[in-house]
C-alpha cells in the first residue's frame, strides 16, 4: 500500500512566496537593520591575511576553552583557507555572528518577561516548542531566503526547503521496511 504524495514542497514555497509578497517591506526593513553588521564582519574577516586571521581567532579560542580547541580551530581554518573557500567561510561567520548577536537581543528580554509573567512564560514556551518540532533546516533556511542575506544563502535555502520537503514527502511514498 502507497500513501498518497503530500505536497509540502508546495505548501512551503506557496507560504514563502505569500510571506515575501505581504510581508516583503518588514522583510526588508530588517534586512536594513541586519545587513551592516554582517558586513561588518564580513569585513573584519577579509581585513587581514586569511593565514593571520586564522591565528588571531586560535588565540581567541585558547583564552576561551583549551589548547585542543584551539589547535583544532587553527587548523581548520588553514585548511579552509587551503581549500580556497576563505571568501564563502567569511560569510558564513558573519551571518553566524550576527545570529547569535540578533538571538541574544531578543532573547533575554523574552527570558526575562517569561519569568516575570506566567502568560507570557506559557506562550513564548508554546512557540520555543512549536518551532523545535520543525525541522530544524527549515527554520534558518527561511530566515536566509526571506531577508535575502547572502546571495548564496539564498539560493541554498530554496535548495534545501525544497530538498527537505521532497526527502519528507519520499518517506511516506517508500517506507521503511520493518
């Protein structure tokens, strides 16, 4: 017995294209207030030698775990760097940085109304639980493909939503065997 196809590849890109048509100003106004700081660190990654960059950030990462941390950061941004995908690395650090900047932001503020406010604290637990449910690619991914950060990013999120829904979709149409 075959179930039929679900076809979340297109409620997913319906819902995309419906968020960026009606929602494409607020997009865009975050986009506005986001960009310059991955800039910013795009910059600062680009700004030295690719080879001293990666020394600095293993310096850092020594004064903040240990030693093997540390060599093992240096040499994988060497290698990085070896690879020739200095350029795509640095991006992807700078909108990581910036995340992690935007999630702290936000969240400690929500952290600290949830533990002031009961109601607040169940809906923000709601929405923390709803949103691990789904699959965890899909969520960043939408975030690239909505604020258009990244010409890359934006072209892998299509890519990956797409590929998520299709693999989702390819579970119900050949199951496992037992």
């Amino acid at each position: 017995m075959t179930m039929p196809k679900i076809p979340l590849d297109v409620w997913v890109n319906d819902l995309v294209d419906w968020m960026q048509n009606h929602l494409g100003p607020l997009f865009q106004f975050i986009t506005h207030l986001i960009q310059p700081t991955v800039n910013f660190f795009q910059q600062a990654f680009l700004f030295l030698p690719p080879a001293l960059t990666a020394v600095i950030i293993g310096f850092i990462a020594l004064f903040a775990t240990r030693l093997s941390v540390s060599l093992f950061t240096l040499f994988g941004l060497l290698l990085i760097q070896n690879l020739g995908l200095w350029t795509e690395s640095a991006e992807t650090l700078a909108l990581v940085l910036t995340s992690a900047i935007v999630s702290i932001i936000i969240g400690i503020p929500l952290g600290i109304l949830a533990a002031k406010n009961r109601r607040s604290h169940q809906l923000i637990t709601w929405l923390l639980d709803f949103m691990q449910t789904i699959a965890c690619i899909c969520l960043p991914d939408s975030r690239g493909l909505l604020f258009c950060i990244g010409l890359g990013t934006g072209c892998d999120c299509l890519g990956y939503l797409r590929h998520a829904a299709n693999n989702q979709a390819d579970k119900f149409r050949h199951p496992p065997s037992p």
